[in-house]
C-alpha cells in the first residue's frame, strides 16, 4: 500500500472535520472508502444523499486516478519513521574508561610523576575523541592529564615520553612497539589476540561479551611499574 | 339498556384513550420537527433545549427518530464545542442516544445517517489518541488507551465482526515510539522516571508484537530503543565511576545489547537486505565484541552499496 504524504492529503481533499476524522483511520480497507458531506447534514434529505454520493465518487476518482489508497494514519504520522540508532562507539567508551584508571590506579617511578601525565593513542580517532571529552581535563595523582593522539606508530617517536600507550596493533608490529620502549616505564596497552605474548602489558579481551583485560604483572615490574591492586582484581588473568 | 351503557362509556373512553395517544404522538412528532428545524438552521444549542427536557416522557421514551435527532444534536454540539477527551459530555451523550435510536428502530435513511454518525464519532476518539501519541507527554497514557477502547468499543458496535487488531497493535507500536521519543529527549528526569518510561516503551512493544510479530518497524524500533538505553548507560560513565560501577555498568549494557539482538535479528529475516538494519546488527554485535560477525554485515553493507 502506498502511503501518502500529509501534503498528499491534504491537497487531494476538502478540510471537513468528519474527513479529517477520517483520514485519521489507520487502515481503511476500499470498501470502507466513504466521503462524507462538508457542512450541514440534513437529516437524511435526498439533496444532502446526492451530494454525498457525488463527493464520494469523485474522491473515488481521484484515488483510482492517482493510484493511491486511502490516507491511513501513518502516512501523517511522525511514526512513520523507524527510531534512529545511537552510532556512539560503545566499545571505545568502555575503553576509554578503563584506560583512566589504568592511569590512575598504577604506580610510576617517582621521576615520572612530575609535569604532565600523558596518554598516547595510536590509530583509533573515536576512542581518542571520546578520552579529550571525557577526562582530558582531569588529572593523575598531582598530574595533569593529557592526552594524545597518533595515526601510526612512526609519529610516536618524534612525541615526549608517554606513560600510557594504547594501540590496536598485533604481532610483529605490536612487538616493534614493545621493543622500542623495552627499557622505559610505559604502560603498553593492546586490544590483540596475541597481546601479551607480544610486549603489551594489560591487553583486553572479550569474556562472555563483556570487555575485559589481561595482565602481565611481572613484566611490567620489569619496567618498574607497580600495578594498582584494584586494578589486578579485576583482570581476568 | 344497562348493557348499551356501558358499551357507550366504554366507546367514550376508548375514545378518549385514543385521542390522547394521538394528541401526545402529534406533539411528540413536533418536538422532534421543531428540534430538526432548529438543527438545519445551525442552532444547535436551542435545538437541544427544545428537545432533551421532554426525551425521557413516555411520548418519546420509545421513539426511535426522536433519539436519533437527539444523538445527531449532541453530535453537532460536540463538533462545535470543541470538546475532547474519554469522557467528553455531548460526544457520549451522541453515542448514548444514537444507539438507544438503532435499538427502537428507525427508517432506512435514518438509520444509515445514525450510522454515519457513529463512525464519525467512531473516529473522532481514534483521532484524538492518535493526536496524542503524536503530541505525546508522560502520564498520558490511560488516557490514549481509554480513547482508543472507546474507539473499539463503538466500532464492535458497528461492525462486531471487524478485525481492530492491527490497529491496537499500531497503536501499541505508536505509544512505544513515543516513549522512546521520550528517552531521546534532553528534558531532565529523575532516574526512576526514565526507568520507568523505558520500561513502558519496551512493554508496548512487546504489546504490539503480540498482536502482529511480523511487524517490521516494532521488531526494529524495539531492538533499537533496547540497545540506545545500553549505550545511554555506558554515557554516563566518567571519571568519578569506580572499578566496580564500570564492571556493573558494563554487565547492565551487554545484557540490554544481547536483548536488543533477538528482535534486530527478526527485523532482519524479514527484510534482509534493508541497510538500517544490517547497520544496526553490524553495531550490535561489535558492543558485543563479537568482532567477525559485526565485520560480516559490514561486508553485506558495502556489497549492497557497491551495487547501488
């Protein structure tokens, strides 16, 4: 069935109450297609009859003519819409989430908790944007928060030391990461089947649908990075 | 001679008896032109003064045109009014007189305008709950669905063999948009009234799909409305949510996320290759880690696009 638009409607006929009534049924089937008479019934006068019966026929037509239905409700109707999806990135916001209190729950060497705390995110604009609005003005412990964005690994190198580095890579790429910060404190978090076995320190996985996150605690004492308890009850391994 | 007496009093009071059903009839009968005269002339209010004072006399008690003029002033009166609303006085008087007017009989050509009368009538409650779905406040509820059973209730009387549920199912989708609609909006709300409204849209859809599982737009609008509430939740996380909230939090989306799959998923066997919601089934399953599946609609998307 065709549905109309509420122009549509409106143009096609007169503006009667008891037609706009009418056109407020949702599903009028032909045969119920009736026009009923604009002004004053009279009581069953054989004027007010013909004229019905001729306005009846002549909405007809033009139905029949324009090959439409009848107006339904929807057709006028905001609902004809379906709702609209939020395309937030739900998974960065959970992320995101989890990567401040990676920064706020671990310890770092004293050296590096003076000036800014910085957190570095490698190729994952969304998740990047979601942390700029959500705690970029925040801070760790007496630091004040930055947070830092990069399209690939390349770019990291020419930035100041980070404490904290996201990215989203795996393997042999990851394990390129993992190497060139081998000997500093930076927290190295993956999102990697292989994460762990490739230089990441916490590397989140999915449970039961849920995201969640791996550690690797004596690495990461290695580097001299003290893993926050609250951190460590919650991961999964 | 006693015996021709008493048949002459008998006569005369036959007589009598029926002069005076006569005389009542006739001025019954003019009651009832009087009132119609006023009527054509536009002048409703005086046209029901003239006629419900004597409605109730036993002269018209059974007089079937006498109710039907009577149901068409009130219906006239409730057009010129204005009034709204369930319990609109003159509109339910109209249906009241009408169909005690259907019931004592009337002539053919009466009968189909009372009959026209009470679909108009009908109809004008079906538009009103429509009209405040569509203007849709909280708490507006009862009163929509109490519009829309007196809709129902005149159109069984009508028609006792008319199938109105898909219209109920309609109009359950409608309320369930609308609550949802209500979700959507920035006007502040306690948490126990949002909870409390997205609880209502879930359960008019749920209403709308008992009536019709295969409507498309409920199955859709339902999975949707499921998951936007998991992703609202997740918006509310910030800095001051702990470990614990976080991992609460995450719990309360995946499980309104796993929720919204079943109906997104029948939305989708229905019309497979609708792009919102191999879009939504994309997203749905990528909130729910599940990675392959989510990069196997994507798949689906571009391929359709790229035939476009």
């Amino acid at each position: 069935m065709n549905r109309l638009t509420s122009k549509q409607i409106q143009s096609m006929h007169a503006v009667s109450d008891e037609l706009s009534a009418r056109q407020a049924s949702p599903s009028f089937s032909t045969r119920e297609r009736k026009v009923m008479v604009r002004g004053k019934e009279r009581f069953g006068s054989s004027t007010w009859k013909s004229s019905r019966v001729a306005r009846g026929f002549i909405a007809a037509l033009i139905c029949c003519i324009c090959g439409i239905d009848v107006p339904t409700l929807e057709a006028q109707s905001q609902f004809t819409q379906t709702s609209t999806l939020d395309e937030s990135d739900t998974r960065s916001i959970t992320k995101a989430n989890f990567l401040f209190h990676f920064a706020a729950s671990n310890e770092w060497p004293s050296e590096f908790m003076e000036g800014p705390f910085r957190l570095a995110i490698i190729g994952n604009p969304s998740l990047h944007a979601i942390l700029s609005d959500k705690y970029a003005m925040k801070s760790i412990g007496l630091q004040s928060l930055e947070i830092l964005g990069f399209e690939d690994v390349a770019s990291l190198e020419s930035a100041p030391f980070v404490h904290v580095i996201y990215c989203e890579e795996s393997g042999a790429k990851l394990q390129r990461i993992a190497d060139a910060i081998s000997n500093a404190p930076v927290l190295l978090i993956s999102d990697a089947s292989d994460g762990l076995q490739n230089g990441a320190l916490i590397n989140f996985v999915s449970v039961n649908n849920r995201i969640r996150y791996e550690i690797n605690s004596e690495e990461a004492a290695k580097r001299d990075l003290l893993i926050g308890n609250r951190i460590l009850s919650w991961a999964v391994k | 001679m006693s015996a021709m007496k008493i048949d002459i009093r008998s006569f005369l009071l036959a007589c009598v008896v029926v002069s005076a059903s006569l005389c009542s009839s006739l001025w019954a009968q003019s009651e009832v032109d009087r009132a119609t005269e006023l009527g054509r002339s536009g002048d409703w209010t005086a046209a029901k003064q003239a006629l419900r004072p004597v409605l109730n006399t036993p002269a018209y008690q059974t007089n079937g045109r006498a109710w039907f003029v009577m149901g068409f002033i009130h219906k006239e009166l409730h057009k010129s009014t204005g009034e709204f609303g369930s319990d609109a006085p003159e509109r339910l008087e109209a249906i009241t007189c009408l169909q005690r007017a259907m019931q004592l009989g009337m002539n053919p050509t009466d009968r189909a305008v009372a009959v026209e009368a009470m679909d108009f009538l009908s109809r004008s409650y079906f538009r009103e709950a429509i009209g405040m779905v569509e203007g849709f406040t909280w708490g507006s509820t009862d009163e929509i669905q109490a519009l829309y059973g007196r809709y129902e209730a005149l159109e069984m009387s009508l028609n006792p063999t008319k199938d109105l549920a898909p219209q109920r199912s309609d109009l359950s989708r409608y309320l369930g948009q609308a609550h949802a609609m209500l979700l959507e909006s920035e006007s502040p709300r306690s948490s126990a009234e949002l909870k409390a409204i997205f609880e209502a849209a879930i359960g008019h859809y749920g209403d709308a799909l008992k009536g019709n599982p295969n409507d498309y737009a409920a199955q859709y609008n339902l999975a949707i409305t499921l998951y936007n509430e998991g992703v609202r939740k997740l918006k509310r996380i910030n800095h001051e949510t702990s470990m614990f909230e976080l991992m609460e939090i995450q719990d309360g989306c995946i499980d309104l996320f796993e929720r919204a799959l079943s109906p997104m998923q029948a939305a989708h066997a229905q019309q497979p290759n609708r792009l919102e919601t191999l879009k939504g089934l994309m997203t749905l399953h990528y909130a729910l880690s599940q990675k392959t599946a989510s990069d196997a609609y994507r798949a689906q998307i571009e391929q359709i696009l790229g035939n476009r």
